[in-house]
C-alpha cells in the first residue's frame, strides 16, 4: 500500500516520506479499514514536529482520524462490518501505524457506520474535533436545559460543540471568537451570540446575556482563565481541552471554584472512559442523520502532499480540518 511515515521527528518537508509500506493484517478483534480520507489534526502535527512527544516507536505513519470502508476482519470482529462505509478515530494512539495511508488496521471499537449521505470527507473530520466535543460537553451529564458558552467557535473542536450542544437542548448556546469568519462560523453553527474574547467588557456582555454560564467548552484553559472565572455560574463546569496560552496558570480555587461549587474538568480523549468515547461515537453518528449540519473541511491535499497538509494545519488560518485523500 502507499503510505507516508517518518522515523524522526522535525519539520514535514524533512522527515515525512512517501512510498510503499506491507498492507498491514488486522490482529484479533481488529479490522482493516481502505482509507478513502484521512484528518489532519494540530496532536498530529505536534507529534509530528517532537514539540510535546518524542517518538514512540522507530516508523510511524502519522493521523489518528479517518474514513473508509472495513475490508478484512480480525478473529473476532464483527461479520457485518464487512464491507461498511465507516469514520474512526484513534488509529495512531497507542499505536504506530495510523491513517496516512491507503489501509489502517483499527480495533473493531474505534470504527461506526458512516451514513451513506456523508461524504468520506466529512467522515474524517468527526474523530478527535467532533469526539473532544462531545466530551467537553457532556462528560458532567446532560446539557437540556444549560446555559452553554463555547470559548473558541471558529475552532474545529469549538464549532462541533456548538452545534451538539443545539442538539443536546441547551437553553441558550453562546460562543467567543476573534470575529471575521471565526464569528461568522460560530453564529453558522448555532450560536446565539458570539463575543470578542478580547474586548474589555466581554465578561460583562456575556453575564448581561446569561446571568451566569452553567458549562463552559474551553480552548485555553490558562490563557482565558480570567475571562471563564468571572462568568461560570454557580455549580457550573468549566471543561478545557487545551491550555497553550497559559500551561501553568494560577486558579482562583477558593474564590470560584469552592465557593461557587464549580468542577474544572480537563479532557484529552485518547484517554477518555471507554464507554464515553463509544457513547460520543453513537451520539455523533445519530447527530449527522437528523439533519443538515455544519462541516468545514479546510483543503484537501494528496497523500504524496500529506507534508503541505501538515503545513497548512502549522499555518494558524485553517478553516476547519484539513484532510488528506489517500
């Protein structure tokens, strides 16, 4: 099969290389997926780069997130998987081989029924954006009837939580965004109003709107921690996925989050309950059959061109997720 790979870390154009790998034969409990897209995630490039990993195993095949359709089962699998259109995530967690290639072999868990409606596209977009998502969102239960503020709705992450959190019946969905179409997507998603994070008075507008947000999403845990703090209302969560902002910020532990009864949750979703990544699986795949929705796929490149697409993602201006077309 093709594929792209590299056994050191460093800049795209220097260690990714493109050629032919063994087809890979799914273990017990696996299947093989024919990749007809692969995502491009900012981890990816990270890992990629050595700049929060060293290199895990001596090749790697970078992407975790992908689309496709199961063409060989492991001792084990599912017999009705053959042959299914499906999305997955995960395939380079824990594991060296992943989706920059023609095939991955995945277990039978990380992989669900794509609609036939959805483009493969699409499908590569879902796994870690749409799956973070979901867990930020509903890792402290249900949303019905919150107040949801979305820090980040021009992200990829950001734009998918909009938009399940309309699903999920939150009561009002609000995001921040740095405007141009960051604003633009964040009110295409769903949200009520989208506030500039940086404004002087951003709190002030967003405590006038809700009184107090009952589940923060939030991009910079760190970086915006002054902004989430002031307007998380009481019993309220603040779930991060990120902090580059700020790694190592100073927490207003007594004043917000015991005095207010707050939960400060972090996310990361390779390491995520098992049971709440196969939920958010079967809650997005329900989500994408229920009616026209938001996608943003940013570019798309080929895999001989997986270095451009790892470019474009380091550029800071994607729109969306940018994937890669085996």
């Amino acid at each position: 099969m093709r594929a792209v790979w590299y056994t050191r870390t460093g800049p795209a154009r220097e260690v990714l290389e493109f050629g032919e790998r063994p087809l890979p034969e799914p273990a017990p409990g696996e299947v093989r997926v024919r990749l007809a897209a692969s995502g491009v995630n900012p981890a990816d490039i990270y890992r990629r780069a050595g700049t929060s990993w060293a290199n895990e195993w001596p090749l790697i095949i970078p992407h975790s997130d992908g689309a496709g359709v199961v063409e060989a089962l492991g001792e084990g699998a599912e017999p009705a998987l053959l042959g299914r259109r499906v999305w997955l995530y995960n395939a380079q967690r824990g594991r060296p081989f992943g989706t920059a290639a023609e095939a991955t072999c995945v277990p039978a868990e990380q992989v669900i029924e794509l609609p036939e409606e959805i483009a493969f596209e699409i499908g590569a977009c879902l796994g870690i954006p749409a799956m973070t998502a979901h867990r930020c969102l509903f890792a402290d239960g249900p949303v019905r009837g919150l107040r949801v503020l979305v820090s980040g709705g021009g992200g990829a992450v950001g734009n998918y939580a909009i938009q399940l959190a309309r699903w999920g019946g939150a009561a009002w969905v609000g995001a921040t965004a740095s405007g141009g179409w960051k604003t633009e997507d964040s009110a295409a998603a769903g949200a009520e109003a989208v506030f500039d994070y940086r404004a002087p008075d951003c709190a002030a507008r967003i405590m006038a709107a809700t009184g107090g947000v009952d589940r923060i999403v939030e991009v910079d845990v760190g970086g915006n921690v002054a902004l989430w703090s002031e307007v998380v209302a009481l019993n309220g969560s603040v779930i991060g996925y990120a902090s580059r902002g700020e790694p190592m910020p100073a927490i207003p532990v007594s004043a917000v989050l015991m005095r207010r009864n707050v939960n400060l949750r972090g996310v990361v979703l390779n390491s995520a309950p098992a049971a709440a990544r196969r939920q958010a699986m079967e809650d997005i795949t329900a989500w994408l059959r229920e009616a026209p929705r938001l996608h943003r796929v940013a570019g798309t490149y080929p895999l001989a061109e997986t270095a451009a697409a790892h470019e474009a993602v380091e550029s800071g201006s994607k729109r969306g997720t940018v994937v890669v077309l085996p």
